[in-house]
C-alpha cells in the first residue's frame, strides 16, 4: 500500500476529531456529534440507511445515544490520513471498535470507515463517513 503524508498539525487535528466523534456519541452529546460534520454531511450505512444533513445526523446520533443507554464504547483506531483534492480535503481510512456493556459479557461490534474530511475556517469536518459493519460478537 503506497500512500502520502499529510502534514503533522492536519494530522492531530484529525485524530482529535475522531476522539470526539467517539466521546461526544459516547457522552450523549448529540449537537457535539452533528458540529463535527459539515453542513450537509453523511453517515452512510451500506444496506442499512444513508443519515444526510443535520436532520438526518441527528436521527441516527438518537438512535445510537438512546440504543446505548451510556454504556456503549466507540474506539477509532488505524486511522490512514492521505490527501484529497486539495490541501482543505483529504481521505480517510479507519477501524471502529464499540463495546457494549449493557450486556454481560460485553458485545463487540468492529466497523471499516472510509470518508472524506474538508478543512472549513481552519478546523476538520467530516463531509462523509461510509461504515461498513465487519464483525459482531455478542
């Protein structure tokens, strides 16, 4: 796999990015959810639903926040930052695990994300996320 670095500070700011994408989910923070994404982002769920714009962001961030009741884990991990179309784009690959502790033993639910971030006054948006679910353990 070949691929080009981007430059540090993009580079942070985008882990930090997806550290609260996983907190703000995790805290029940759904307006925190939605800020991160771009005015008319997507959260894509290959055969399952296509979550568009505020609205649709804030139908999928209730579904999870309320599924959850607290006790789900999101871990974003392999992040793969390359450069997009420009220096205010780039792509991105990444792992999610999310643990969930409403049952005993704790379920597990591992996703393959694949999306574009544009830089908007100076700060990382997610412009599109596509999740794709890879394995379950219950």
């Amino acid at each position: 796999m070949s691929y080009q670095a981007v430059p540090i500070q993009d580079r942070v700011d985008i882990d930090n990015l997806f550290s609260a994408y996983a907190y703000t989910l995790d805290d029940g923070d759904a307006d925190g959810w939605i800020a991160l994404y771009t005015d008319d982002g997507v959260f894509d769920v290959p055969g399952l639903n296509r979550f568009e714009g505020p609205e649709g962001l804030r139908a999928i961030a209730d579904i999870v926040i309320e599924g959850s009741q607290g006790n789900w884990r999101h871990m974003a991990t392999n992040v793969l930052v390359t450069p997009g179309a420009n220096g205010d784009e780039v792509a991105v690959r990444l792992r999610t695990l999310v643990t969930d502790w409403n049952v005993d033993p704790a379920g597990t639910q591992f996703n393959d994300y694949r999306g574009t971030l544009v830089r908007i006054n100076g700060r990382w948006r997610i412009k599109e996320l596509i999740a794709t679910p890879t394995k379950v353990i219950v």
